[in-house]
C-alpha cells in the first residue's frame, strides 16, 4: 500500500511539471509578452512614413502642434506635410497619389469620394461652421431678412460657404438677394465701401477686420444655420486613402491620436499656437492667428461621432443641390471607423 501511494505522489508530480511547461508565459507588466510581442499579439508599432496636405485657414488650424512636433522627431508616425492656399489646388496632388492624408472641405470630400469610386474615406472631422457676414461702415444688417434687395459678396463657390447661405437664404424666405463669388484678394480689394456686404470665414474675417477697420460682424452664419436647421454645420474635414488605410491601419489610428492631440492643444494654448500656426504658414502672423482661433470652432469628430454628425448634415446639402455632394450621398464605407 505504501508502495502505491508513493508511485501515485510521483504521478502526480510529474502530471504538475508538465502543465507549468505547457502554460503560456505571464504577461510583462509593461504590456508585452516575454518574447516581446505587445499585448493583442503584434508587434510593438514603430510608425509609418504618412504624407499629409494641410490647408491654410481654418481647416488647417489644429495640424500646427502636430506639424511641430513631426519637425522634432517627436510623433510615432514620420510625417511629411505642405500646406495648400485652395481645395482646388490640392485636389489634382489628392488624384495624383502625392498624398496620403488630406485636409478638404466636407462637401469637397464628399465629391472626391463619388468621383473616384470610393477611394476616399472620411477619417475625422475637424472644423464646425466659421462662416461670418461682414457689414462695412455703418450696421444696417441685423437678421437674414434684412438681406432682401441686398448683394453678398463670397468666396467658396461650390463648397459648403454657398451651399450655406443660399440653404439659410431659403429657410427665411428671402429669394432676392444676389450672391457674387470671388477670389479672396478681389473681395476685399473691390468691396471696402459703405454698405458692402462680405461672407467669409476666419481667419479671413480677422484679417479684414484688421485691413479695413470699419467693420461689423453683422450676422454669424452658424447661429443662423442652426435657427433653421437641427443639423450642425460641418465644414473641415481630412479625408485618407482608402489603400493607405488599408495598408497601414495603425498608422492611421496613429495619426488620429496625435491629430487629436493637437487639435486640443491648439485650443487650449491659443498663444503658443498662434506661433506655430504662423511658422508653418498656415495663417501668415500670429497675431492674426491668436485672433482667429477662438472663432474658428475646432474640434475632433471621429468614428460614430463623425458620422453622426456628416449624415444629416449631408442630407441638407444634398437636398438643396444633389452636386453639392457629388450628386448622390455617400454610402456607409466612407466613414473610416464605423
């Protein structure tokens, strides 16, 4: 008996020893596994080359920390960046395959993605409505009503400032008022007399502001946007390569991140940033920058959220114009994450 009940301890010994030699090694407490493998399996990410277009303005605001600290060798992602003055310049270097990542215009991004069959997601949103309808001399302007008779001058013919003003144009019932587009240096050029009316965006509205002096901001665009409309208004965006992301999924979760990152610090170190915005162009002083950014209503939209806000917003462009949004709206795989 006491023979069997030795030879069963070393069973049973034997059984514990190869059980430990078969079990999976405990995690590291640094998140990776013992053969150095991140915790869901792969490989520690190291960043990938990404090519970014940024646009100067509004739209481009939020990238001026991430411009700064690619510069410095401090992101994940190594990024080469070029600002562009016009969505109509970047498009042909979007088409060419120059870049990666660009910064458009929502409804431009929409019609890039319907032209070209898809090839384009919506990666994150980046700037709600900065629309402002300037008065020169004295306020004779006090709501959209008072734009009857009257002639507006703008910029952004086929992009979301028109689709806008004519959708809020509509909504209050005023059908004539004349809409003249222009290239930014003709507007103000031309414009500067008593009772003209502008429509621009910051940071155009602080430089005119700042050029001509007698100015009022008569009406803001997006507080009359939404006196008429539940839909916010969208107006910045970055789209991505859909064979980029395919290709390279972290780094564009990479790019999100920092993206993110840097919109928050632009609005939270307004100062700071209005240097880097200058230094990379983007708004050509800081002073004008400093000014600007408190009004251009930066934020970072992404996934679901992003979705949720650009659908309906969508819906009320193409409604109003099918071309506003290429002539059909988006289906379900434009927006990257959802």
């Amino acid at each position: 008996m006491r023979f069997k009940a030795f030879l069963a301890l070393i069973l049973a010994l034997i059984l514990s020893a190869s059980l430990v030699a078969c079990a999976p090694a405990a995690p590291s407490t640094d998140g990776t596994d013992t053969s150095g493998a991140s915790s869901d399996g792969g490989q520690t990410f190291q960043g990938a080359d990404v090519r970014v277009a940024a646009l100067s303005g509004s739209t481009g605001l939020g990238m001026a920390k991430l411009m700064n600290d690619a510069q410095e060798k401090t992101t994940v992602n190594r990024y080469t960046f070029e600002v562009f003055d016009a969505p109509e310049v970047l498009l042909p270097e979007i088409t060419s395959n120059k870049f990666d990542i660009a910064a458009l215009p929502t409804n431009v991004a929409a019609k890039l993605y319907n032209v070209h069959n898809g090839e384009y997601q919506m990666l994150a949103v980046n700037t709600l409505g900065v629309l402002y309808l300037l008065e020169v001399g004295t306020q004779t302007v006090k709501s959209v009503a008072d734009l009857s008779g009257k002639t507006v001058y703008t910029t952004g013919q086929g992009s979301t400032p028109e689709y806008a003003l004519k959708y809020i144009l509509e909504k209050n019932g005023v059908t004539d008022c004349e809409i003249v587009f222009e290239t930014n240096a003709d507007l103000v050029a031309a414009h500067g007399d008593e009772g003209a009316l502008l429509m621009l965006p910051e940071p155009k509205v602080t430089a005119v502001k700042g050029k001509l002096g007698n100015v009022t901001v008569a009406l803001d665009m997006t507080a009359e946007w939404n006196k008429v409309c539940d839909t916010p208004m969208v107006q910045g965006c970055v789209i991505v390569n859909k064979k980029f992301a395919q290709a390279n999924p972290q780094a564009v979760q990479q790019f999100l991140t920092e993206y993110e990152a840097s919109i928050n610090y632009v609005k939270q170190n307004v100062a700071d940033a209005s240097e880097l915005v200058a230094k990379f162009k983007i708004i050509p002083q800081a002073a004008l920058a400093a000014k600007a950014i408190p009004n251009s209503n930066l934020t970072f939209l992404a996934g679901a959220e992003m979705k949720a806000a650009l659908v309906p917003f969508y819906q009320v462009l193409h409604q109003a114009n099918p071309s506003s949004v290429g002539g059909k709206l988006p289906e379900t795989d434009f927006y990257y994450g959802t």
